[in-house]
C-alpha cells in the first residue's frame, strides 16, 4: 500500500489559486518573507524561460 502521506508535490500559490482549489485545500502555510527563496524562485523562472524556448 502507498504511503498516503508521501508528499508528491509543493507549490507556489497565488490567493487565486488558492480560491480556485476551494476550502477542500487547507494545507497551504502562508508565506511573509519570501527573501529566503529569492534564489529558488530566480531558478523556477529560469527554467520555465528554457522549457518554453523548447517548445
């Protein structure tokens, strides 16, 4: 049996996406200070830019 508690995926989320997911998604932990993951988002974006020239 699968360990239900595996986690399969973390995600940045906007209020809107948060909106859309409804009061079923009650696992998000809101964020203050994202200074701490400057270099982390810097590195998501800079491989959407690549995965999109792919395309």
């Amino acid at each position: 049996m699968a360990n239900p508690d595996k986690i399969v995926a973390v995600g940045l989320l906007t209020q809107r996406d948060l909106e859309m997911l409804g009061a079923g998604f009650r696992r998000a932990i809101p964020l203050t200070d994202v200074s701490e993951f400057e270099d982390l988002l810097a590195a998501i974006d800079e491989a959407e830019q690549r995965a999109n020239q792919q395309d």
